[in-house]
C-alpha cells in the first residue's frame, strides 16, 4: 500500500498535524474531522484534501506540492469534460476519478467492496491524518467503473481472449500473414 501512497504526492495531513503549535493542532483536526465526516457519506475527498492543503501551508509548507496537488484534483475531477479532438472516434465512456463518479460507475457488488475500502481508508485517516488512502481506494477502483461504464468493449476483450484460447490468432497475424 505504501507504493500507492507514494503515487499520490506528499501532502500528507499526519505531517501536517506533527508541524503545527498545539494551538493550531486541534482546529485542524476539527476541520479534518468534519471533513473526514462529509467525505464518509459522500465518497468526495475533495474537501477533505482542501483541508491538508490549506493547512500545509499554515504548517510553513512548499507551496508547490500545494499547487500540484491541486491540478492533479482537478484533472481528476474533470475527465469526462476535456475537450476531445473531433476526429477522434472514441465511442469510450469516461468517468472522472473522484469517489462519488466512480462508485456510480460500479456494478452493484463492486460497489458494497468499493465502500468496504472506502471505509477502512477513511478509519486509518481518522487515526493518521492522511487522506491520501481514501484517494488511493478511488484510484484502485477507477479502471473496474470504466469498465462497467463500457460493457461493449469488455465483451470484445472477452471474445478476443476466447479465440485466442480456442487457438485462434489470426487477430495477431502481421502483414505477411505469420502469427
């Protein structure tokens, strides 16, 4: 797990709750707490990673993991209304990287393990201050809602690993016709 953590930048809540003056300390483990609160009903992180964010620099924190941190959120947030170049015939089905998208995006039973993660992620950042295992949980279960949000192209991927096990590789013949 801590490999994925490290794909999600380091603006960690622990580090920034460890930086603070006492004082400081309990307002932003109230704001995390509420936040945490918000992000248990509604799988959205976002507010939540606003809180590290905003604190990090009360804490004396770079301003550029602030900066990039929140550029990643918004690409993340904004998938599905990226401009797309009008030649391209791309019939997929895109769904943005934020928990409340990709849980909707979920069949009904990955949608109960989806919230099982989810649940487990927003306990540890309770006891660590880190957000970023909530983060991970919607990155981990990302590629399985556009699955589910293209059935066709599932169904193509099964179909071609069916022929190819029925020993069938045509499909992977070059030009002169050789496998």
């Amino acid at each position: 797990m801590s490999d994925g953590i490290s794909r999600m930048g380091g603006l960690d809540g622990g580090r920034v709750a460890g930086a603070l003056a006492l004082s400081q300390r309990k307002e932003f483990e109230d704001e995390f707490a509420f936040a945490l609160r918000g992000a248990r009903i509604t799988y959205e992180v976002e507010p939540l990673a606003e809180v590290v964010r905003t604190w990090w620099e009360a804490a004396g924190g770079d301003q550029d993991p602030v900066d990039a941190d929140r550029y990643r959120s918004q690409r993340d947030a904004t998938i599905t209304r990226r401009a797309r170049h009008r030649s391209q015939q791309d019939p997929t089905r895109w769904v943005d990287r934020t928990g409340p998208a990709v849980y909707a995006a979920l069949a009904s039973d990955d949608r109960a393990r989806f919230a099982l993660d989810f649940e487990g992620a927003a306990d540890r950042a309770e006891r660590t201050f880190d957000h970023r295992h909530l983060l991970l949980v919607v990155h981990d279960w990302w590629t399985a809602a556009c699955r589910n949000a293209n059935p066709e192209q599932m169904a193509q991927d099964l179909e071609l690993a069916r022929r190819i096990e029925a020993g069938d590789l045509s499909m992977l013949a070059e030009d002169d016709g050789q496998p």
